[in-house]
C-alpha cells in the first residue's frame, strides 16, 4: 500500500514540473492525502454498522457456533473499495427528515411463517442511497424519448476514473473547478467534498447546506473538460439552490452521467478503475448502482 501511493505521489510530483503551479498544488494535494491516509488506514472501518476488518475473516460459523456475516468496505488491504452506501432505515432521504425508514424491505414470505424459503420485497425511491441519474430525470423530452437509466452507457459507467478532493470551504463553482486542473482525457472524475468530512450521508435528517456543484461549476466541467461521468458523495450533484439549473447544465447533451451519494471515505484520492451497474429499470430516469474502485 505505502509503495503504491509513494509511486503514485512520484507519478504525479514528475508530471508537475512540466506544468502549472496550480496543477502542482492540485497533485500535491492528492499525494498528502493519500499519505494521510496511508497513515490511519489501521483505522479505515469507520462506517456505523461494521465491525473492524477482522469481521472478514469470520463469514461462516466455526468454532462457537455463532455464525457472523462479513461486512466489508475494502478487500485484499486496498485493492478494492466498496463505495456504495449500504440500504439502511436511517439512510438520509432527498428532502425528508425521517430518512429511509423501517419499511422499504419486508420478509414477504417467511420461513418462520411456514414457506420453503425467505423471500423479502422492497419499495425503494430510484433516487435512494447511491444511485445514477439518467437525462430524463430533467428533461421531460428526453423522459418521453426514453433516455432512462437502461439507456446509459456502461462503457462510461466502467472505466479509468479520478478521485479528487475539492477544496472544502466552498461548492463547486466554475473558480473551484479551474483550480482542480483536471487534464483534458480524464472522462470520469469522482469528487469528494466537505460531504464526506461531515458524513452527511450517514446522517438521517436530509441537510440542505450540503456542497454540490453550482451552475457556473457545471457549465464549465462540460465545456472545458471531457469528464463523462461526475460522481459525488451526497444525494445530489447541484448545490441545493442550484438544484434545477446545474443539473439541466449537466443533462442537457445525454453525454454526462451524474452518480450520487457514493461512499468516499478513507479511500486514498488518486486513479482507479471504477466499476458501477446500475438495475435495468426501463422507463426510470435513476436507479440504485452498485460502484466498486479497483487499484
Ligand atoms: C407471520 O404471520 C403472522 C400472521 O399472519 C404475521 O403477523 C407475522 O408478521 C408473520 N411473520 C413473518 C416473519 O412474516
Ligand atoms: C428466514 O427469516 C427469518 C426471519 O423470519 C430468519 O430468522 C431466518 O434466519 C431466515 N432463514 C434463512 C434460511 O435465511
Ligand atoms: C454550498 O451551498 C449551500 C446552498 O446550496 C450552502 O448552504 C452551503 O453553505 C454551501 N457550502 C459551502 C462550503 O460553501
């Protein structure tokens, strides 16, 4: 782990001398934070509902008797991070101060109860927890047309992605985004923000003052950049008071997929290989999606 990110931070500081000082700051960046994280990683499971990373070695019953199941973020020390929120009743809900609530899955048919099997149902908004906004989610002209999340393009939804930290003291304006000096050739860029400091996600009450990008952000991401998928760490892209024009910035062209509320935390920021699939719900403008980072 220590000698990937101490190459990646060599990768990135050689680059620098070829470039803008902001480039430098923007790199140096990435690399003091994925020492930082080098240095805690002892401490990565901090996500509620896990238990340290030992539970991994326990998935089945031995022993005791108690059979425990393995919860996990990351696999093989680093090499794969799971940054999807898990389904939980305390999960924060776009606008609702209950959050997910109790009743979004129930055992249908129960063993208890006398069937064969266990078999449970859910009812689920598309746009709950980690999830993918297709054009039709602003666009009634793309919804009627049918550009739903069947529709999206699992060659941009797989592939070579970055992970960047955006300053934490403001949204994602056209300033910010001119500042993180993303190269042209990066399609898919995952942003982690002041969201993921205040683990917003895993707070029930939806909070409005989350960071998102605002519309001037926006514009600038789709006019200067060839990033194809932007990914964020809370229920939504836009700023909350930019909710309706940043993402009609961002859906208008149907090139650029928006993925929200992805799990960030104590993932090292630099490049990886990122993986999300989303449910086949035609005629739905979201879906649930399932992204995994890959080293
Ligand atoms: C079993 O059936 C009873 C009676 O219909 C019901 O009240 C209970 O919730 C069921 N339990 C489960 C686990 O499905
Ligand atoms: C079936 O569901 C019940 C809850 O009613 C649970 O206690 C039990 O462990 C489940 N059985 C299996 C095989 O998953
Ligand atoms: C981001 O914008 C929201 C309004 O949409 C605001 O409440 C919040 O304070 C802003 N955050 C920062 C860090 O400027």
């Amino acid at each position: 782990m220590d000698v990937f990110h101490s190459s990646l931070c060599f990768i990135h500081l050689s680059q620098s001398t070829m470039n803008s000082r902001s480039l430098f700051a923007f790199l140096f960046a990435i690399c003091a934070h994925s020492v930082a994280v080098a240095d805690t990683s002892s401490a990565y499971p901090s996500i509620p509902g896990t238990e340290t990373g030992e539970c991994s070695l326990r998935g089945v019953g031995v022993g005791d008797g108690v059979l425990v199941p393995p919860r996990r973020e990351v696999y093989e020390e680093g090499r794969i991070f799971d940054i999807t929120h898990r389904y939980v009743p305390e999960m924060p809900v776009w606008d609702s101060t209950e959050g997910l609530g109790q009743h979004f899955l129930w055992l249908d048919k129960s063993m208890k109860n006398g069937s064969l099997a266990n078999s449970s149902n859910m009812k689920l908004g598309v746009h709950t927890g980690t999830h993918v906004d297709a054009p039709g989610h602003f666009y009634d002209n793309y919804y009627d047309a049918g550009f739903d999340v069947d529709s999206l393009d699992l060659t941009l939804l797989n592939g070579l992605a970055l992970l960047v930290d955006v300053p934490r003291d403001k949204n994602i304006t056209a300033e910010v985004m001119r500042s993180l000096n993303i190269p042209r050739g990066v399609s898919r860029v995952l942003f982690r923000t002041l969201n993921t400091d205040r683990r917003l996600m895993f707070k029930k009450e939806f909070d409005t003052s989350y960071v998102g990008f605002k519309e001037d952000g926006a514009k600038w991401l789709a006019e200067n950049t060839d990033i194809k998928l932007v990914g964020v760490d809370y229920l939504s892209v836009a700023a909350y008071d930019h909710s309706i024009p940043s993402h009609l910035v961002f859906l208008e062209s149907k090139e650029i997929i928006l993925v929200e509320g992805l799990k960030l935390d104590d993932v090292p920021a630099g490049i990886y290989s990122l993986n999300c699939l989303p449910l086949r719900l035609v005629h739905s403008e979201a879906s649930p999606i399932r992204c995994i980072l890959i080293r």
